[in-house]
C-alpha cells in the first residue's frame, strides 16, 4: 500500500512512541510504505525535530547494515520540574497522613496518566544505561515499575512478601525492615530474573531503605548487577540511618507530625542530580 | 510558535495516543500551533484515516461548543486473532504447568509491551461503556488492570487479601474460594472507591471464579455497578460449578494434564462475544 508523507509520518510516530529505545530499520519503513529510503529518512527527520522541540524525546540514528533509527524517551528539566511540584503540591495534603507516618498515595498511583509522566521521568534519567530488567516489591511499586519498564522496552520483576503457587520454585532471603527493625521475608521466582541481569529498582517509598536494601540482597542471590534505584516518595522521618546510599527520589517528605496532622514536602534529589550530571558533562568537556 | 502540517501530525498524534477517550478541543490544537481552525480539522482528518487504515483505533468528533475530538483505541479482529494465537502458542508449553493445575505466567504479565497489547484488546471492547474505574486483586492481575485502565482514561482500584498501613480504613468481606472452597478475606480502601461507580473487573486467571465473584460482592458494598469482567486465561479444569456466569477470556484451557504434562489450550470466548455482537449488530439494522 503507497501512503502519503502525511499519513506516514502519523503512521511512523505512533510506531515509533509504540517501541521506545527498540531499533527500528529503515528497509522495515520503507517496505511498510512502499517508499523510497530517502523519503522514509526525511520523514524520521521532521519526528526528531518535533520530538526534541515538543519535549517528547529523540531519536538516534544507528549506521550500517544492522543499524536503524530508535525512539528514545526524555523528559526535559522544565517538564520534569512542572510535575514535580504539582505532586509535592498534592501530596502535601494533611488528609493522606497515616499512622505511623506513611503516606496514602493509592490515588496518585492508580491514576495511570500520571503513572506513566512519572514513569517517563525515571526511564529519561536511565535512558543511555544497560538495563536488563526493573524490579520492584509487590503491591503498591508494580504500576510505576511497569511504566518505567514500557519506556525502556524491558520486563519487569516483581518481589513477593509471600509465596504463591503461581509462581513456581522461588528464592527466599530475610531482611530487617529498617523502620520496625522486625526481620521479614521477601521471595521471587526463580525463573523470572536471569543470572547476571543488569537490574533498576523502582519503588513508590522509601524511609530508611529497608525493603529496598532487602531487593539489593536479593540482587546478589541471582548474582545480578544493581544500575540504579529509583523512588517516587522518599521519608527522613524517625530514621536513624539510612540503609540505601544512592537513589534518586522525585519527592522528599522533611517534616511528618501525624498529631498535628502536618506534613512538609520539598523536590526530592533528582535536581540535585542532574546538576551533578550536568557539572560532569561540563568537566568531560574541559578535559 | 508557527508550526507547519508535517510538526502537527506528529505532536498531535503524539498528543491524542497520550490521552485516549480524552476530549480535546480544536481550539486547544488551534492555539496550541498558531494554526486557523480550518487546518487543524484537515490535519485530524489525515490521522483519522491513518488511524483506521492501520487498525490504531478512530477519531471521534463531538460537535458544539463543548465539543472536539477524541482518541478511542480499537483492535480489530484479525490483529485481535493473530495476538489471541501468540498467546495461544506460548501459553501450551508444558513447561508453564505448576501444582494444581495452575500455569506460570509471570514473563507474559512480565513484559510491558504484551501486556499493552492484550490492555487494549480488552480497553477496545468496552470502549462505548460508560466506565469509571478498573478493578483487580493484587498482585499479577495489577499490570494487565493498568494497561486496560490506561486505554479507558480511568483510575485503577487494587483489592488486596491482607490489610496494609499505608492503605486507611478498608472494608473487607470473606468470599468462598471456587477451586479450593477456603474462606478467604479481601479488602479494599475505603476512599479508592467512590459509591456508585461503573466498574470494569480485570484479572489474569480464572479457575471456577471465586476471587472474581468475591470482587463482585466487593462492589456491592460500595454500591458500585458492574459493567464487565475480562480475564486472559481461562480454565475449566476440575470445575464443578462456575461461579461467574458472564466474562470474556482470551485463552481457554480445556485440558490440563500435570502428571502427563499437557495442556491444551483454545482461543477464549472473545470471538464468539465478538459475533453475538455483530449479529445483535444485523438484527438492530434489519428493524
């Protein structure tokens, strides 16, 4: 079937928004079209220049005969920023205190468009790292996991507290819950991470780091490397000691009183981050 | 920004595959590219097309002054069929077969993008349903729910088997499990439902039915209404009496053998639900 550059360009964007950081050829373009290369490379240069003008992402070109051109998703400071404060501004509501200092964010995690803004935002910060896979601890991290997951083409792995049947042979191990100080059991299938797999952890909370801790330990029974770890909320209330070192966090909870029912919410590291990226990319470029 | 017909149909493809059963004005698209009206409606016509063309889904136009255009997602029945036999071809491997008959299938639920695919199966045949939320129980009917709910444009509800802090008050109820006739307790937070909501029921598996009827007793208690139940695989193995009587599944098991190690595994009923609607369809017309 022949298109149009019009109807292509509609027809290439939503393939290409449909299989981020997945390599697409030409040759598949042209044969979908019926069009000459040539046509099909100007086509995939107006998408990258809309992409990167309307903050969408990017696209890379590979060279050569395996190569190709792939959507890579980024979201740009200003994007990141905007959302940012709207969810401190949402979650600053004194109505989600909970006993015990958490936090209720069923609403914001079963909204799946805003799930998926703050997926986008983790999988940019990932983007140009080799991730095999995205973990996460059942129940509340699954959806944010999978959205992080869907933009960078990769399964997700899920940590169980428990046992099910459905799951087949598992890995066990005990941890200590970092704010309780109880010892807990966390267990995952064993056919669902490969030895050696490059892992992202993704989670919605964090106070002193013990499940996610727990996950890092289960990193070394599948002999697995950990690239990052990545959480929505995090908490420095009644913590003693941090037991996570790097993470990156979009929101930070400073100041949590349940009896006065007040709770102070600032930006998480993320900023922070990039900056330190940025100071880096400025130091590479100096040398 | 001035932008011309080639930036357009990529922004705005981008924008409406974002934001599905979602109403966007034309002024929003007008003022959103410093185009005149009349462009804008030539442009939706392209993607329109495009869209139908290559089974994406269809632009709908809601005329008047609160009116515009929105994104509904549509499978068509061969794309349906040729991904129902995918998951066919997978799901019979020996291999899957756990204890009691039940299947492993956490890398199919693991793996973004099939579940998208199956998400917007199901999203497409309760496209013109008023619905207001999805529900699922915890924990891998959670990503299929979100892929669902996110073609819908609806929030997500999780039902949970244990209480959690982090969820405020709840309410829960016993039900009878169908295969294993255990009382089991579920429970759901009281504020992620609001009374009277519409309320599509999605989960991954489906023996004789007894979490999915005990969601349905759920509902109840919220005074919510049930719009439809959609399960990925169904089996009839060791069934004496199905607790659900209307549902849509994908994949059938019809006969699993754990001693012998196989299983046989059908297309669902999707497609004889697919022409009972056509022929509802012809006798509508015939009046």
């Amino acid at each position: 079937m022949k298109f149009r550059r019009s109807g292509r360009l509609v027809d290439m964007t939503n393939h290409l928004l449909l299989h981020p950081q997945h390599l697409v050829s030409l040759t598949f373009f042209a044969e979908r079209y019926d069009s000459a290369k040539s046509s099909i490379s100007e086509d995939l240069t107006i998408i990258k220049q809309t992409f990167e003008q309307q903050g969408i992402g990017t696209l890379v070109t590979v060279a050569g005969a395996a190569g190709g051109v792939k959507y890579v998703p980024l979201v740009g400071e200003e994007e990141a920023n905007s959302l940012v404060q709207t969810l401190c501004g949402v979650i600053a509501n004194p109505d989600r205190l909970l006993p015990g200092g958490y936090l209720y964010l069923t609403d914001i995690l079963g909204n799946p468009n805003m799930v998926s803004q703050i997926g986008k935002i983790f999988a940019s910060i990932y983007a140009n790292r080799k991730i095999d896979v995205v973990m996460t601890v059942a129940t509340k991290g699954i959806p944010l996991a999978y959205a992080v997951a869907s933009f960078l083409d990769v399964p997700v792995v899920i940590v169980r507290r428990d046992t099910k049947v459905t799951e087949g042979p598992t890995v066990s191990i005990n941890y200590v819950s970092g704010s309780t100080k109880r010892i807990q059991t966390m267990v995952l299938a064993k056919r669902s991470l490969q030895e050696g797999s490059n892992v992202l952890i993704i989670d919605d909370f964090m106070k002193a780091g013990g499940t996610i801790n727990g996950m890092v330990s289960m990193l070394e029974e599948f002999k697995a490397t950990l690239v990052g770890i990545g959480v929505l909320v995090e908490s420095d209330e009644d913590i003693e000691e941090r037991l996570v070192d790097e993470y990156i966090s979009l929101v930070k909870l400073t100041d949590v009183n349940v009896k006065e029912k007040q709770i102070e919410v600032s930006e998480g590291n993320y900023f922070s981050y990039l900056n330190e990226i940025k100071i880096e990319d400025e130091q590479e470029e100096e040398k």
